[in-house]
C-alpha cells in the first residue's frame, strides 16, 4: 500500500512553493485530499488542451494510414508514433469551408482554431473569430494561475504578402482572445520560464538573486512541504522538481552555446552581426537576429517549448496552450536532417517533383518526431489513478492538407490523449466535408463545458465519447 499523510487540514490544491523571487505551483498530492476515503476518489484531474501547429502542411501521400477503426496501418510519416498509436486517433476528412475562400496560408492559418472568415486586410480591420484554446480558457481559466499559454519558435511577421493580399499577422497567429484580438505566441523560453517560476521583474531585482535557480529560491519551502506529505507525495515532489531543474538546465546550455557562436540557423548567418550583450541571468533572454529570431537549435527549442507546456499542465497553472513549430509560411531550414536542402515552405510546393517530396516528407516526419516527444513526457508524468496523457487531449496537425495546393480540405489531425473519457486507438474516416470544428466542439463538451456549437460545427464526432 501507498504511504499516506492525509493532514488534518489537507495542502490546498492552490498551494504553492514560494521563495525571495520564485513561485512553483505543485503538482497534485494526495495529500490535498481531505481524507484517505476520499484520496482516490478526489484524484480525478482536470482535462487540459493543448494545440500544437505544424506549418505548410504534408506530403499527402505518405500521411493517411492504410485501414481503418483499431485495424489499421501507420503511415510513414506517423510512424514515429507507433508507441503511442493506442492513446491517439487519426482523423481524416475532416476541413473548414470557412477557410476556401482567399490565397495562401494565411486565409487558412489564422482560423485554423476558430473555423471562422477572415477579413482580407492588409494590415487594418484583422477579424477573425475565438479560438477554441481561448473559449477552453475563458471557461476553466478562472481555476489557474494563467488562463493560458501561447508558444512558438519563430517571430511575429507584420509586413504585407503582396502576392495574396495579406497581413503576415495572419500567419503568426493561431490563438485569438477575441475576433479582433489574436494573441502572440511567446518564443523565449527563458522568458516562459520564468513567466512560469518567478516573480515580476522588480521583485526579481530587489531580491538580489537574480542569477540563482529557482529551485534554490524556494528549497526551504520545498523542505518543509516535504516533511508533512507521505512517501508517495515526497516521490511525486521530487520528479516535479527534478523536472523543472532539467528543463532550466538545458535553457541555459542553450543560451550558453548561442553566446559561443553555435547553433546558428545556416539560413540566417548573414543577418546575424554578433550578440551586443548578454541580458541579465535573471531572464536570461537570447539576443536575436535582426529579423527577431532565436539561434537556438530548432530541435531542443521545440522540444524545450513543449516541456514547458508538459510543466504548466503537471502544476495546473494553465489547462490551455498552444504551440506553432512555424509561422504559416516557415522557410526554417531544415538542413540539420538527412539529405534535407530545401526550406520548408520552399520543399512544400514540391511541384510533384520527387526530390522535393522526399526532403518535404523527411520533414513532416521530423514534426512527428517532435510529437511523440511531447507525449512521451506526458505518458510518463503520473496523475491520479493515470498520467498526464490520460487527462489530456493534444491536437496536432496543420492547417494545409498539401503545401503545394494550399488545400484546406481532408486536413492532417491527429488527437492524443483521454481527457473527458475519449476513446483512442482509432483511426477515423468520417464523411467528406464534415466540419472540424465538430472536434473542437466534441473536445470542448469532453472537457465539461456545456457547449451545443462551436465555429461552423454540425454536431459532435462519432466514435471519440
């Protein structure tokens, strides 16, 4: 049997681990159950969601699985999630009408989590709709420290595609607050960090730490929160920290190796000019480019990305997020994988050229490299009766079907996890056309929101509840 300390007055679920410059939320205890008759009862978790973006679409071919229902047959590019086949489904045929009308990514990018029009701008009157990530938000982020998180890996684009007629702001974004309030994804890890652990600023720089981990700040509280839960509490505290120094570690041997010179993205070593200077330890920002990017590994900053969204959602500090591995049109140059040459958007417009398909799948299947990476942190995070997996639905995929066609039909979607008591292990084809809003409105009701229709939704979809 489990050691338990149930404390007369049990740890509140809001309790939280404070030091001079540093707050950690906990992950759940048993020991914030108020009772041994009601510790497994009361372990039942939140459902978190997250959306993680994978710009200019897929190499078709080489995406749907063969088969259907549980009998079915991984696709190349899928294959990296072999493992995880059994807490995720595929979904295929499911689109946005909304999202035929206009050129380019960007008609189809914004909305691609709203199911809404865009307003064809320039640059003023952007109009779009709410995002499901932010309607998931503005119900259940009451209960959190933050109502939610938006993450990515490349800067804001603000300038005009005179070939279409866009703003670029369409294509930086995927999370809106409000029809006319899109939200930007942060693509600092440091500075999400310590959004995530620390104080403000000001108590960061009274406190005179500034360059000490944050699990140094608040050791003492650690110590004494520890000397009140039992043995399967202490062991649950210990991997969460031991969690949160990993991922403060490799931020900083990032940050460490950018300032030697390594890690430089080949396409942007012309732009770069040097670091001017290092910014304080305490945020322990990146000097960018001058076109604002971040010369981190894109492999270790994308995964960094998703290990802090893994940590937001084992300390219940947000149940919502949001990751773009790119801005819609991303040129990232993927040169680090094997007989890759092209950027990405250069190798989705494949032409039907083989040479191009063949770099352009190499970097789909990295994406779902990345992916499984994600869920393997979460499958291994136990919560409650479960993991983190199990009280989690993650959304991946991309809001193109094909790169070269701009397709914004049959999109590639995959959702992991169990959260609200989703049914995995399937692949799914549904009837052609058929809304994927109807996802997000079934993802909404699974996570106890009491919704009868979301973007352009018919109902709910067959076969997940």
């Amino acid at each position: 049997m489990p050691s338990f300390i149930i404390p007369k007055e049990p740890v509140s679920r809001r309790r939280v681990l404070r030091g001079l410059g540093a707050t950690i939320a906990l992950p759940f205890l048993n020991a914030m159950c108020p009772s041994t008759v009601r510790a497994a009862s009361s372990a039942k978790a939140p459902v978190r969601m997250a959306f993680i973006f994978m710009p200019n679409g897929v190499r078709q071919d080489r995406w749907t699985p063969e088969g259907t229902g549980a009998d079915y047959k991984l696709s190349p590019i899928l294959q990296p999630l072999e493992r995880h086949r059994g807490q995720m489904n595929v979904l295929t045929e499911l689109g946005h009408m909304n999202c035929r009308e206009g050129d380019g990514h960007y008609a189809k990018t914004a909305n691609w989590l709203t199911g809404t029009k865009i307003a064809k701008t320039t640059g003023k009157d952007l109009r779009c709709g709410v995002s499901i990530d932010q309607y998931y938000a503005q119900q259940v982020g009451h209960a959190t420290r933050f109502g939610s998180l938006e993450l990515g890996t490349e800067p804001i684009h603000t300038g005009v595609d005179f070939n279409v007629n866009y703003t670029q702001l369409y294509g930086s974004h995927i999370s809106w607050r409000t029809p006319t309030s899109p939200l930007p994804p942060e693509i600092n890890p440091r500075f999400v960090f310590d959004r995530l652990f620390r104080e403000n600023a000001e108590q960061r720089r009274a406190s005179a730490m500034e360059n000490k981990s944050v699990l140094d700040l608040v050791l003492a509280d650690a110590k004494a929160l520890r000397s009140t839960v039992g043995q399967e509490d202490q062991q649950k505290l210990d991997e969460y920290l031991d969690s949160i120094r990993s991922v403060e570690r490799r931020i900083e041997a990032d940050i460490a190796r950018v300032a030697t010179g390594e890690n430089l993205d080949p396409a942007v070593k012309a732009e770069i000019t040097g670091l001017d200077e290092r910014i304080s330890k305490a945020m322990n920002a990146v000097k960018a480019d001058p076109g604002g990017r971040l010369r981190l590994d894109h492999t270790e900053h994308s995964r960094l990305m998703m290990d802090l969204i893994t940590l937001s959602f084992w300390s219940d500090s947000t149940r919502a997020a949001s990751f773009m591995f790119g801005w819609a049109v991303s040129g990232k140059n993927f040169s680090f994988l094997p007989d890759v040459k092209l950027g990405h958007h250069e190798s989705s417009h494949h032409e039907s050229k083989e040479e191009k398909l063949a770099q352009y799948e190499k970097i789909n299947i990295w994406h779902s490299e990345q992916f499984a990476y994600m869920l393997d942190r979460m499958k291994s995070i136990k919560e409650g009766e479960g993991t983190l997996l199990d009280n989690s639905l993650v959304m991946f995929g991309s809001s193109l079907r094909d790169g070269n066609s701009h397709n914004p039909k049959n999109l590639p979607i995959l959702l992991a996890g169990n959260g609200g008591g989703i049914k995995t292990g399937q692949h799914h084809v549904y009837g052609k056309d058929t809304p994927l809003c109807n996802l997000f409105l079934s993802m909404l009701q699974a996570g106890g929101v009491k919704a009868d229709r979301f973007g352009d939704s018919t109902g709910t979809l067959q076969g997940l509840v």
